[in-house]
C-alpha cells in the first residue's frame, strides 16, 4: 500500500460519455481537446483516489451542456468507500431543485453541493439559485463552484466571474464556499473575494497544463494574503494528483525564478498536506 500524496483531493468527476455526458459538451471537448476525456472507468477512478487520503466525488447536472452527472450515481459510486465523499449537484432552475437537494442529503447522503453557474445557466444572484442556497445554508453542505471560464460555447461566459460570490458569501457567511481552478482565468479577482469572507477557498485543480498561469495564480494567493486558503484539487479525469503536484511545483519555481513571489517547496508541501474536510466542515 503506497503512500497518498496528497491528504484531500476536493475536485474529482466520475462519469462515462455517451451515458452521463453528451453534445454539445462531448463534441465541443472534441474541438477543443482533440478527445472526449470526460468518460471515466470507475476502477480507473478508484486507482486514481488512492494518491489521496480522501477524495471528493462531484456530481453535475448541468444538462444545458450536455452532462448529467446524477446524484443516485455518485451515491453508488462512493458507497461503501470510506475514503470517498460524494458531493450532489442540482440545478436551481429545476421546478424540484430544493426537493431533489434535500433527497440527495438526507436519503443518498450526499455530503456537498457542486455548482456551475456558466455550465446551468443561472446566474449566481438568480432567485432560485439563493433559495436553493438557503438549502445548502440549513445542512451546511460546503459549495464547490465552478466560477471560471469553459471551452464549451454552450456555456453562458458572463455567469461566470468569481465576483458575483461576494453576495452569496455576504448573504451565507457560515457557508463553507470552494471556488474551483483559483476561478481561472480570473484568479485575481477570486483571491480578492475569498480573502474578505472566512469561509471560501479556491481549489488549484486542473491549472497544470498552463504554467503561466498556474503560476500567476499561485502569486495572487499569495500577494493577497490566501495561500493558506488554497485547497488541493486534480479535476480527475482531466488532470491526476501527480501531474497537479508537479504543476505546482514549477509554478512556484516560476515564481521564484522570476522573483514574483518567494512560493517554496515547504509551501507547496503544506498545501498538498492541508486538511480540507475539516476546513469544510466535513470530519
Ligand atoms: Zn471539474
């Protein structure tokens, strides 16, 4: 039994093409990637957790794009693994939003609320996106968004700035908030929102193939005073925990050979050892 890497990883999808995801996001993953990756073997999947202590499973019901992710599956999936935390995902547009939130909590035993404003095309200040919110707020269920821009034209760009969560997090301060890949290509703005609210994190998935601004986003966190509020995170299937790690590693390298930013090895190492369940509320 070797070692995990990393202590919690708080961004994986499950999910196979042709079943869970579909057009225009599979075609347009296509264009933009030359492959679907979106299509995950659970035994891969299960292979791939174990480089962390615990990994967060992420269902997505973002059906304007394509991809349903169901709650049921990832309850399945997650069964019976300790090491493993699934996450609900539900569309505050749907008519039964807060009934299907409520049932993934209490029957499923979902434990958290993936979001994705631009992939479901509500707006985060959108009504029915607060009241489902008040859900969330009741349980405590920590909220990872995908607040940062896509490949897929499907999805609706303007929804997607890390600002517009400064109401939500003004509005539910006790509601534990993650905002997913620094909310690239915004990770300044996002540094500047979840260093004024206690509760909110960014997660540094799914940043490794761009090391640029894998860099400049580690040198947001730090500028603005956050780095201890950096969650580690792969994006599983579209980065692994090691790629992540090795992503982070030259960014900070870049940081400092470039004297942006003093970002050391020890930095880095801490960020992989951080305890993000318990941050979240999770243990
Ligand atoms: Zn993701």
């Amino acid at each position: 039994m070797t070692e995990p890497l990393v202590t919690v990883d708080v961004h994986t999808h499950i999910g196979q093409h042709g079943v869970h995801v579909h057009d225009p996001l599979a075609s347009d993953e296509v264009a933009a990637w030359g492959k679907v990756s979106w299509d995950v073997d659970l035994d891969e999947h299960a292979q791939a957790a174990t480089a962390a202590g615990h990994s967060i499973v992420l269902a997505f019901d973002a059906e304007p794009v394509g991809v349903v992710v169901d709650n049921e599956y990832v309850a399945e999936t997650v069964a019976g693994h300790d090491n493993l935390i699934g996450f609900a995902s539900v569309n505050p547009t749907r008519k039964d939003a807060r009934d299907r939130l409520v049932y993934a909590v209490e029957n499923l035993k979902l434990r958290g609320l993936k979001l994705g404003p631009t992939y479901q095309h509500f707006h985060a200040h959108d009504a029915r996106a607060l009241a489902l919110l008040e859900v969330a707020n009741e349980y405590r269920l920590p909220i990872i968004w995908h607040q940062g821009t896509t490949f897929t034209p499907a999805a609706i760009a303007e929804y997607a700035r890390p600002l517009d969560l400064d109401l939500v997090a003004r509005r539910f301060p006790d509601l534990p908030m993650v905002i997913a890949h620094c909310g690239h290509p915004w990770a300044e703005e996002a540094a500047s929102v979840i260093r004024r609210h206690p509760n909110m994190y960014m997660d540094v998935s799914a940043l490794d193939t761009r090391p640029w601004q894998f860099a400049q986003s580690l040198a947001s966190a730090f500028e603005y005073r956050v780095f201890d509020k950096l969650l580690f995170g792969s994006d599983f299937p579209f980065s692994t925990v090691q790629q992540c790690i090795d992503g982070l590693r030259n960014g900070a390298r870049i940081c400092r050979e470039l004297g942006i930013a003093p970002i050391t090895d020890r930095d880095i190492d801490a960020l992989c050892a951080r305890d993000s369940l318990t941050l979240l509320g999770l243990k």
